[in-house]
C-alpha cells in the first residue's frame, strides 16, 4: 500500500526550498569528500539558508489555510430547516 498524502498548493514555496536544501546539503556532503572545502562551505550554506527559510516562511504565512476557512463555516443547528 502507498502512503498518499494531500499536498496543497499553498505549501509549495515552501516545499520547493525544503527540497532545495536538502540537494544543496547533499552537494556540500559530496565536496566534503572530494576535499573542495570551500566549495562545501558554500553549498553548506546555501542548504542552510534555504531550509531556515522554510521555518521562517512557514511561520509568516499569511491569510488563512483552506483548513481554517472549513472550520469557521457556521453550521446549522437540527432544528432549521
């Protein structure tokens, strides 16, 4: 069975950066082992920077999630018709 989990489109900035982070870490971890240190600095660096952009556009998103919009909808009460 295949876990199957919703994405919605208003995370993918963030999702894109995750993901570029962890290829940059990867390429910094490939440099490591070739010896090119200051080409892994940089890589290190940028994998960094873009994965704490990821926290920190995760906790300034603005406007409300589709979620939050669902759960303020009122409901109504049996008795209405």
């Amino acid at each position: 069975m295949i876990l199957i989990v919703p994405m919605d489109p208003e995370y993918f900035p963030e999702m894109v950066l995750l993901l570029g982070g962890a290829f940059a870490s990867a390429v910094a971890v490939r440099f490591l082992f070739t010896r090119q240190l200051g080409r892994a600095a940089r890589a290190g660096a940028i994998g960094v920077a873009c994965i704490a952009l990821v926290f920190v556009l995760a906790r300034l998103h603005r406007g409300p999630s589709r979620h939050a919009v669902d759960a303020q909808k009122p409901t109504r009460s049996p008795g209405h018709r």
